[in-house]
C-alpha cells in the first residue's frame, strides 16, 4: 500500500503550522505585546514585605501585629500578582468547517496562535482545550516556548468533530478543572442553544472572552442558483433557489438577525466579546479589545 497520501498530509500540515507560527509570532512582536500585558494583567495582589510607616501611607494598611512588637506602626506593602492562567477552548465541531476562503477553524487557529504567543512573551501560563458534542482534547496551562509551540501544532492539526456543539458541558469542565479564576478565550462560531444563560452562570467562575467568528457570505449571500445547504452538525439539508434576489435578501436578513440576536444574549450575559469577520482583519479586532479591557483595568 501507498504511503505518500499521508506523507504528502503531513508536509502540507508542517507547511501551515510554520506559517502559522510566523505570522502569529510577527503581529505578536509589532503590536500586541504591550497591549496584551497591559489588558491581562494579574488577577490581584500579593504580599511583599512589612515596612516602616511613613506619613502619607492608607491607615488600613498598617500590620498591628507587627507594630504592637516593634511599638512603632508599620504597614504592609504589595505587589501585583504577575503570573496568570490563559486557556484557549477552540471550537473544532463539524459547522467551524464551512468557509468561503478559508475555514472558520482555521481563522480560529491563528487567532489561537497569535494569543499564545502573546502569553508566551508575558511568561504567562497558556493551555488549549478543543471541543465540540462535549471536551475532544485538553492541556493544561503551562509556561516556556516549548509549550506554547505544541498548543500551535495541536492546534492546527484539530480536524472538526460531527455532532452538535455542547458548550454547557465544556465550561463544566473547565470550572471543575480549573483551581485558580482563569482567563478564557472562547473561539466558535456560536451556533449553539441557550449561549447566553450558559456562559452567565460560568462569568462568576471564569473570565470568559467570547471570539465570535462570522462567515462573510452570511453579509452577501452569493447568487449561485439553486443550491442544497446542509448542516454539518445535524445533516439537515434545504434546496433554496439562491438566483433569486428575494430569496438572498430573506437569507442574508436572516443571519444578520441571528448574528444581532447573539450580540444581544453574549451582552445579556456580561461576557466580554469579539466579533471576527473570517478571513477579515483579526488583528484590529484583538487590538482594540485589549485596549478596551486595558482602559477598564
């Protein structure tokens, strides 16, 4: 039997995951690195050391232990908790593979490797977690550059699963398994039930970022004449005559009601969001989310 199919895969898979990494690592170095620090930084404070006090300290921050020995007042001092905990949740079920240029998955994809080398070079703990009818694949958050590199190349290999999408037992697991409040990116188109009340009863547990990722041709439904759409989760299909220009606008209203309904539920249910147009400019999307978040902060 023949192996150079597979080998030929394999080439073409090494191919993308290095451009991926190229261009990842290359927006990361010219315009993310300050303003991802500066959005995610540290989820409170620690302590440092106990020092004398001097006029102009807050009160409240006198140590009364220490100044009931020393008979002198001294305050406590903090510093900013650094180290933080990102995960990446990539949404790989079967609807992520529809896409007029490129895949819904494999925007998500760089989006996930752009982010991950933003937290590599703020020495942040980064983990990925795949999902579709419930969690395909995980690894938890860890530091360094070999890390990071392996997420990419999981990443970029992840092939959409059948079935529909199960997003309330994916967070489950995420809350379960996570020991400290973690930073989420969720990576999906969305097409799921009831998105709004499941992620409001995680946001408590989880500081969840929704990365909404939009077909184009939902804007501009294109005139192909009579076509068969099939969902992929489902297997549902519908014949709808796509030369007419009643039967276009009735379509493209439809999914620009969907797309405004999400909106509306992903701000009902307080969760932070970025809408990406696939294969649009990504990079302006994440830029001014973390300026945004870092005005915030």
């Amino acid at each position: 039997m023949s192996t150079s199919p597979p080998n030929l895969n394999i080439e073409a898979l090494l191919k993308k995951i290095r451009r991926i990494e190229i261009v990842s690592n290359r927006l990361v170095d010219d315009l993310f690195a300050g303003r991802y620090r500066a959005a995610f930084r540290g989820q409170g404070l620690e302590f440092a050391e106990t020092r004398e006090y001097v006029p102009g300290d807050d009160v409240r921050a006198i140590d009364w232990n220490v100044t009931a020995r020393a008979g002198k007042p001294f305050v406590k001092t903090f510093c900013e908790e650094r180290e933080r905990s990102i995960l990446i949740a990539l949404d790989v079920s079967a609807s992520t593979l529809f896409g007029s240029k490129a895949s819904r998955l494999e925007t998500a994809v760089e989006i996930a490797a752009t982010l991950t080398f933003s937290a590599l070079k703020s020495n942040d703990k980064i983990g990925l977690l795949t999902f579709a009818d419930g969690v395909r694949s995980y690894f938890p958050p860890r530091k360094g550059k070999n890390n990071a590199l392996r997420l990419i190349r999981e990443a970029a290999s992840a092939s959409p699963q059948p079935g529909p999408t199960d997003l309330e037992a994916t967070l489950d697991f995420i809350a379960r398994t996570l020991k400290r409040r973690t930073t989420v990116f969720l990576l999906s188109d969305f097409f799921v039930p009831n998105v709004g009340s499941v992620l409001f009863r995680r946001r408590d547990r989880l500081d969840l970022v929704a990365v909404s990722i939009a077909e184009p041709v939902e804007n501009a439904f294109p005139n192909l004449g009579f076509v068969t759409l099939r969902d992929p989760e489902t297997g549902a299909t519908l014949e709808i005559d796509a030369g007419s220009k009643r039967v276009r606008t009735a379509v493209c209203e439809r999914l620009a009601n969907r797309r405004r309904a999400l909106a509306t539920r992903l701000q009902e249910a307080r969760v932070d969001t970025i809408f990406v147009e696939n294969g649009g400019d990504y990079a302006a999307a994440l830029r001014d989310y973390f300026r945004q978040r870092e005005r915030r902060r």
